[in-house]
C-alpha cells in the first residue's frame, strides 16, 4: 500500500530499553478531505528519513499493522499501526530522463534493390 501527500511533522527518534527505536512522520494527503497519517518508521528504517524535510512532497510504501491487548479487567482491546518501510521523493526529479542510443539508418529508402525489395513493406 502506498500514501502520498506533503511532510507535515517529523518527530525525534523514540529509544527503548528493549533496543527498539521508532521515529514517526504526519503525512497530509491530497484528497477532497485531507488526511493526517501517522506514519511509523522503525530500527534500520529510520535512515530512510534523513534527507526528508517538511514540506517535502512524498510517496510511502506502507504496511498496516494490528494486535489485540487485553485490559486488567479482561477486555480485548486492538489497537492499529501505519509501518512505513519506504519513503521517495515526489516531483519532476522523481524519474531521471531515459536516455535511448541513437537509431542507425542504413537502408538506401531512395533505391530498392532485389536483397531488401522483399523486407519492403506495403506501409
């Protein structure tokens, strides 16, 4: 799944004595109505944010995660979570032109002989 939209807020990296790190990001969509996602970067995945800035137009390869938690008095409760594992720039530097070799000509069009009158098409 993907979200697009413009960078609204960049939090600081969250530590954890378990070892686990998250560093979260709100992206604006660019809907009718205008959604705030909060977007769940992880462990190695946080370097991905590092040349990000607010404002910036983005594109966010997303999965959606759940877990259920049981309260003290025994009711399930589910809680969901938007995990971001890749995140690219939108805009006219999103793709670098493609540069296609140049075509070689040498066929004499002017002057049909007998090897190349059977390749010539009707067209």
């Amino acid at each position: 799944m993907e979200v697009t939209g413009r960078i609204k807020k960049i939090f600081e990296e969250q530590s954890f004595a378990s070892g686990f790190r998250k560093k979260e990001i709100v992206v604006t969509t660019a809907e009718q109505y205008p959604q705030d996602i909060l977007i769940e970067f992880t462990q190695d995945k946080i370097d991905l944010l590092n040349s990000f800035s607010l404002g910036d137009e983005v594109k966010v390869s997303i999965n959606l995660r759940g877990r259920e938690w049981i309260n003290p008095e025994g009711v399930a409760k589910y809680f969901n979570s938007v995990s971001g594992w890749r995140i690219e720039r939108m805009g006219a530097a999103e793709q670098p032109p493609v540069n296609h070799p140049p075509i070689e000509t040498t066929a004499d069009y002017g002057n049909a002989t007998e090897s190349n009158a059977e390749d010539d098409l009707p067209f």
